[in-house]
C-alpha cells in the first residue's frame, strides 16, 4: 500500500486575521464505492462531512452528500436570451434605422435573415455565461495551487484517492465515537488536519 | 444477473486489462513525461516543414495577389473554397463525438473524444485561414465584424450568409475551445500533482486551482452536459450556414434545398474518416492501445459506414431532383458532373465515399487496422474531392457557353494545401506532447462504471 507523507498535505492557511480553526478529518480512500458507503454512514452516524474530493465525479455523491441542484443551467439560460436578443435587436437597428439598404426589394426587418446570426450570438453568450459562472462560482482562475487547505487535501485526489472530509464542531464531536465509526469504514488512512474558519 | 441472460456475444471492455486507476494515469501520463521519440520528432519536422512551405506561398499570395493563383472570371472559387469547406467537415467530429454522444451517453466516446476535440479545433484553424486569404486584402479582414468606424458606420450586411459564415465559424471556433478546455481541466490537474519545477507551474495555472471537490465535481458535469446541449445545434448550424453560402445563389448544382443536410453528414463522415486516421497513428506512436481498443475502432467503422450512406442517398436524390426539376441548366450540370472534363474527380468521389465504406458492412473489415487506415484515408481524399466538384465542376460551366473555362490549379495552390495539413500536424503533434491526449478522469469514471456493472453480473 502506498503511504502518505503528512507533509503531502496541503499547509493549513496560516492568515492572521483568520481567528478560529477546526481540525479536520480527512479519510483516505482508495475505491468509489466505499467511499460513498462512508459518507452515508458518517453522515447518517451525525458526522458533519465537510467536503470529498475524487479523481472522478462519483456517482450517486451529490444526494449522498445532501447537495442541492446546482443553478447553473440558469447562466446558460439567461445568457443565451440577453446575447440573442440583443444581437437581434442590433441587426434590426442597423438595417432599419441606422443604415437601410434595398437588397432585391425586400423589406428592411427580414426576419429570417437575421436568424444564422441571432442564434449564433445566443450559443456564443451562452456558453461563455455558463463557464464565467462556472469559474467564479468555484472560484477557478489561473493559480500554481488550488487555494487553502483543505481543499486539495491531498495530492492523490487527483490520481486514484479519494478524500472524506470530515468537520469537527466543538462540543457536537465525539473523538473515540469518530474512531469507533471510521475503522470500520475501510480506509486506507486517517489524516488530521486543520483548516481555518474566517 | 445470470449468465443466460447476459447480452450475447459478450461485451468487450473499452478498457482493456482492467488496469487500477494509477495505472490509467500513469499510462496517458507517460507519453508526457518521457522525451518525444525519434518517430515524434521526424513526424514534427516534416509537418513544420510544410508548414513553412505554406506559410511562404502565402505571403506570396498576399504579396502578389490571387493572380498567383488557378482562378479566372468563370472560376472564381477554386481551391480556396474547396479547402475551407474541407477543413470545416472535418472540425465536425470532434464536437460530434465529446458533445452529442455525450448527451446520448455513450461511454466509449471517453477515449477519443480529447483527441477529436483537439482535430476540431486544428481544423477550424486550417478552414478560417482560406477565405481569410482568398479575400485579396486580407489586411482588411477585420472589416467582416461589426465594430463602429468613420465609414458611416458602416455596417456589415446581416442578410449576406458570407456574414453569416463569418459569426458561425468564429462562434464555432470559440464554443469548441472552451469546450476543449473545460475538459482539460481536472486533467491539467494531474498532470500539476505529478510534475516538479516549471511543469507543475505550468500545468497548475492551466488547472486554475482545481480540487477535485464534489461541489466542482457536481458543477463540473452539470456544465459540460450545458455546452455540449449547446455545442450540439451549434455544430449542425455552422455547416447548414457553410452549406448557404452555395445553396442561397443562383448557380446550377448549388441552389438545391438538400444542401444543409447532405454538408452536415458529409461533415461528420469526413471528420469521423479524420479521426480515425490520427487515432490509428495515435494509439500506435503512443502506445495507448489498451484505452483506444479495437472496439473503439469498430464503432468509429460503423459511423463512418452510416453517414457514407446518408451521404450515397444524398448523391442520388440530388441526380433525381436535377432530373425531375426538368431545368436544363440543373440537369446539364450533372450530366457534365459525371461525364465533362472532371468526371474523373466526380468518379473517384463516388469510388472513395460510396464504394470504399461498404467494406465497413463485415466486422473482419472494421478490426482490420489496415484496411481501416486505407479506408478512413481514402473517406479523406473522397470528401476533398466532394467539395471541388460542388465549388468547381458547377462553376466551371454555368449559362452562358461563351464563359465556359477550366480550373487548373497552380503550384501555389497546392503547396498552400499542403501548408494547411502541415498546420494541422504540426498543431495535433505538440497537443500530443503537452496535453493528456486521452481524458484522465472519463477514463477512470468509465473504469469504475464497469467495474460496478461486473459486479452486478457476477
């Protein structure tokens, strides 16, 4: 079995203005399937399950982790009708009112004409409202390493790792119940570590 | 489920050996980490050698004008047009195979779909650079896009589909590489966890930060499913507007109303003919035959054996309706197609797109790599000849006989031909070295996916 260095992971955010931290479980694991079956346990045991991390999207983790729907689709959606209509509203003002031209004595609002165009902008607006929401939302931008510990817990979620996260709440946590639930979980290794709360 | 039940014959694996999730990374990461090969670097210099071939012909086209080229009055559009709608046909598979079977959920697309992704991108460059040349001043090129200037402002023309083409190649273009790149990301990603020193600096600004969070993860798919619905009417509309550009004129053999479906197959069984001919090279020269299997080469086989068909029937309904339509202009045009002075190019379309894919029909034929290779290269040569007996033979002899006139291509022309396949090489050849040519995470997603389905057989 591979070992992990503790120093593989991420240096916890060491910011002074950043007051409180909480320690953090993260439990490595080494198969999808298990790791899935941990976080139903952990969080049906009470467990606060911060965050898993995976080298791929693990089926059946977004209703496992109680995440809601993401809202994405909306970006796409009102990008692709701001950049359609507006590029509609601009054809029609440049070949009606800004500079008419008589092309074969058709009228000036063509509709049909102007559609190639109109649904090209609606795609192009689209997909650039869908990734900019994308980006910002996750906070994506051109970086040498992901941001603060723990969000890359550990350098293997990338390759064939998966990381639990488990949150440790003051006073609702309970270090030997934790130990008793997590050994029967089958992972590879329990790692400690802290992340700071701003 | 029982064995009796179980589909028959049995499925193959899209992964072969069933390999552990490091070893799918340490496999697609090799080709990366190791020098380039000696076949690597050979494939390099000629590719760059021709494109420095077509670079030069190309600064003498702009520096002499389009006299350095075949045209004349009849012909205006000669290899130039013929190129351009080539190069589109062939950016079509890519958004085909990453986007709409995605959407049908087509789990063997995984190991192909990064590398046609990255041909759709090489060759939308390859297609915009002809009629940006073709333009006589191609100084003035920024004159296609609508922006305010001291002339009026005047704008472009909306109802022209040359303008048309204009916004669909350039939205094209833009939706396939952000598509493309979106893909890389979490790629990018391990191949930053896996280097040292500049590598890793390089790999993690192009990660931009990823973790592989199931929130990303979660956001992740939702936005590739929305750019692939996306990409997916984007990529029938770019080559039904190319297709306009002929259809919406006047000229015999190109006003028909079966233009926009028979370029949008033809596009995707020349691109798939594309795509095939770089994997087969690919998987050999990177030793990816575990990830892009026999079974991928089939599929590929029988795409390319049902568009071929689409694009056979279209043939036949355009002779038909040139027929019935009973103009003579229309049905001249097709006789002369068949039998005037190109007939041998008209031949060697139907030879090479209609003959040469019903091979495809026996399952010897579609796992035999080199009747494979022969066949998706001669689709190739097929669907070049397609687009010069749409742009030439229906120009080259129109109303009036008096005009009539032949097209010869000068050396210009070809080495500018041969210029755009040096781009397109030389481009595929350093994504090989600097990109996962094969997408970490959908492998290993398909991996687990199979492994689930094993284990709900046993």
């Amino acid at each position: 079995m591979h070992t992990f260095d503790t120093h593989e992971l991420a240096v916890p955010h060491r910011d002074p203005a950043v007051v409180e931290r909480r320690r953090v479980h993260a439990l490595v694991f080494d198969d999808p399937t298990r790791t899935l079956a941990a976080v139903k346990r952990l969080r049906a045991e009470g467990f606060d399950v911060g965050d898993v991390h995976s080298p791929f999207p693990v089926h059946g983790m977004e209703e496992a982790l109680g995440m809601r729907p993401t809202r994405l689709a909306w970006a796409t959606l009102i990008g692709g009708l701001a950049g359609g209509s507006l590029k509609l509203l601009f054809q029609s003002w440049v070949h009606i009112v800004d500079w008419p031209m008589n092309i074969g004595g058709k009228p000036d609002f063509s509709l049909p004409a102007l559609v190639p165009v109109t649904f090209e902008l609606t795609v192009l607006v689209a997909a650039f409202a869908t990734l900019g929401a994308l980006f910002v939302r996750r906070r994506l931008y051109p970086r040498p390493r992901p941001e603060r510990a723990p969000r890359q817990p550990h350098l293997g979620v990338t390759d064939d790792r998966f990381v639990v996260l488990v949150m440790e709440h003051d006073g609702a946590f309970s270090p030997g119940r934790f130990r008793a639930v997590s050994s029967a979980l089958g992972a590879q290794e329990v790692i400690e570590a802290w992340e700071a709360v701003a | 489920m029982s064995a009796s039940t179980a589909a028959w014959p049995p499925r193959e694996s899209l992964v072969e050996g069933a390999p552990s999730y490091a070893e799918v990374t340490r496999e697609i990461a090799a080709p990366l980490e190791r020098p380039a090969t000696t076949a690597w670097w050979v494939a390099f210099l000629v590719a760059a050698s021709a494109l420095a071939l077509g670079i030069a012909l190309v600064a003498y086209t702009i520096n002499v004008g389009i006299g350095a080229w075949g045209l004349n009055r009849t012909v205006g559009w000669g290899f130039d047009i013929t190129n351009f709608v080539f190069w589109v046909g062939i950016g079509h598979a890519g958004t085909l195979i990453s986007a709409i079977l995605l959407l049908l959920r087509q789990q063997w697309r995984t190991s192909i779909a990064r590398a046609a992704e990255a041909m759709t991108i090489f060759a939308v460059m390859c297609a915009g650079i002809f009629p940006l040349i073709h333009m006589g001043r191609p100084w003035l090129a920024f004159w296609m896009f609508p922006y305010p200037n001291t002339r009026g402002s005047l704008w472009v023309n909306y109802r022209s589909p040359l303008v048309w083409d204009v916004f669909a190649i350039s939205t094209y273009f833009t939706v396939s590489l952000l598509f493309w790149y979106l893909g890389m990301i979490p790629d990018f990603a391990t191949m930053r966890d896996r280097a040292r020193g500049l590598r890793q600096k390089l790999y993690g600004w192009l990660s931009l930060g990823w973790d592989g969070s199931a929130r990303s993860w979660q956001r992740y798919e939702k936005a590739c499913l929305l750019l692939a619905g996306l990409a997916t009417p984007l990529v029938v509309s770019v080559h039904t507007i190319v297709s306009f550009d002929f259809s919406t004129s006047v000229i015999p053999g190109w006003h028909t109303t079966i233009f926009p479906p028979y370029f949008v197959a033809g596009a995707v069984f020349s691109g798939f003919a594309m795509v095939m001919t770089l994997l087969l090279i690919t998987r050999r020269v990177m030793r990816l035959e575990r990830l892009i299997t026999l079974r991928h080469l089939d599929y590929m086989a029988k795409v390319l054996l049902t568009t071929g068909l689409i694009v056979g029937f279209a043939y036949a309904t355009e002779v038909f309706i040139a027929w019935y339509s009973a103009s003579r202009f229309e049905r001249f045009t097709f006789w002369n197609r068949a039998f005037g002075p190109y007939a041998w190019a008209y031949w060697l379309m139907v030879f090479c797109n209609i003959v040469v894919p019903q091979m495809f029909w026996f399952a010897r034929a579609r796992r035999s790599l080199p009747l494979l290779f022969t066949g998706a290269l001669l689709v190739n040569v097929g669907m070049w000849f397609e687009r010069f007996n749409i742009v030439v033979i229906s120009l080259h002899r129109d109303y009036l006989p008096s005009s009539w006139s032949l097209y010869v291509p000068t050396p210009t022309e070809l080495g500018i031909l041969l210029g755009s396949f040096g781009l397109f090489f030389t481009c595929f050849l350093l994504f090989v070295r600097v990109a996962p040519v094969v997408a970490f995470h959908e492998v290993k997603h398909t991996l687990a996916l199979q492994r689930e389905e094993d284990h709900a057989h046993v």
